[in-house]
C-alpha cells in the first residue's frame, strides 16, 4: 500500500502503479489485470490537453474508452463481451467494497457542485428524452432535489451510480453520432462530464493499485494472442 496522495496526472499514475504491475507480470507475463490496465493508460495518456477547453469530446471519449478497459468482460456463454451496463455496475460495486480509503466519497464530495449541476440537467436525464413528444411530464425540480436528498444522506454509492448513468448517456450521444462534433449545445456537460469521469478514474485507478489489484474482475475482452502463423 501507498503513502503519497493520489497523483494527479498519467505518467504518475503508471509510476504508482509499476511495482503492482511487476508484481502481477512475475505470476503471469501477460497478466489480465496488467493488460487492463496498460489499455487504460494509453487511453487516458492520449486524453490529456494543456487545453481544459480543447478536444472535449475526444476527451470524455478517450477516457470512457480507457474506463471501459477496466470494467469490460468477456460473456464465456453468449462468446462476446457483456453489456456495459451490466460490466460497469459490477465493476463499479467491486471499487467500492474495495475503497478502504474512501477515496471515491472524498472526491464525490469535493466535486459536490459540478455533480449535482450534472445530475441536474435534464438534457443528459433518460427520463426526459423519454418523455418528450408524450404526453408524459418532465419534472426537472425532482431531480434537483434528488441530488440534494442523497447527498443529505451521505449515499455516495447512489451518487456514483447517478452520476455514471448521466456521462453515459453523454458518451452514448457522442459515439453513436447523436450530437455534433463540437457543439456549441453541448460544450459545457461534455466538459464537466469529462472532469468528473477523468476524477473517478484517477480514484479507482489508485484503488487497483492498492486493493484491488487481486480481485476477480472475469475475463479480459480480446486479450492479446500471439501471432499463429510461422
């Protein structure tokens, strides 16, 4: 276990990172957790900008893809990766339980503001997308309230998960072509989603390396195989 504070940039992550990496590549070279874990810096790596206002969307979608390296499983029944939606929510409960430093609440709550300013907006809240051209009532103040409420009640698993739901429906619209390269709509929750998702992954990344790191995280989707031909 590590000392220092969680480090606040990539190539600090990889040099916390390091000893557990050796420590996982003696037992196994090609180890599924270091895998995960090599994926997920190159993306992240390829996310950092001087910039906080250039390349939003390339930034939201580069560091989804390199969460997206540690939570995707392979379906052995179905010979195809799981949905992400199921992945995810088990990932997400295994960080938890393994968060023996809180480090997931101390962020959640320093970023209290920008959380709830996301979970507040109703373009990035399923429910309302599901209720325009109905007949159905979109209540905006509830979801202000709901943030409001579970914070109130220091329920920080509901917030992750709350807030998850909303930067995915943000990334959903970016990579199935559901908004405009560099909207002027949407420059600022692509913005705050990005900050918020680049902060968790950063807490859950210095989760793996101090706990985490032995956990059961199922299969790794399309992992490496050596060339058969010659």
């Amino acid at each position: 276990m590590h000392d220092s504070p969680p480090p606040d940039n990539v190539d600090d992550l990889k040099i916390y990172w390091d000893s557990t990496k050796q420590r996982l590549q003696r037992a196994c070279p090609q180890h599924p957790r270091a895998v995960r874990m090599h994926r997920t810096f190159s993306w992240l790596a390829a996310a950092e900008c001087e910039d906080p206002d250039d390349q939003l969307d390339e930034k939201l979608i580069f560091r989804w893809i390199g969460l997206n390296s540690l939570f995707g499983r392979w379906n052995s029944c179905d010979h195809e990766p799981e949905r992400d939606g199921r992945a995810l929510t088990g990932f997400l409960t295994v960080m938890e339980e393994c968060d023996r430093d809180a480090l997931i609440k101390a962020y959640l709550i320093e970023q209290q503001t920008l959380i709830s300013q996301i979970c507040s907006d109703p373009f990035v809240n399923k429910f309302f997308w599901k209720a325009l051209g109905t007949e159905r009532r979109f209540n905006q103040r509830r979801d202000e309230i709901s943030i409001q409420r579970m914070y109130g009640d220091e329920n920080y698993c509901q917030i992750l998960h709350e807030v998850f739901s909303r930067i995915y429906l943000v990334r959903c619209q970016l990579i199935h072509g559901a908004a405009t390269f560099g909207s002027k709509l949407n420059r600022e929750i692509v913005k705050q989603c990005g900050i918020v998702l680049e902060g968790i992954i950063f807490a859950i990344i210095k989760i793996i390396t101090d706990h985490a790191w032995s956990e059961n995280w199922d299969d790794l989707c399309y992992p490496p195989v050596a060339d058969s031909e010659g």
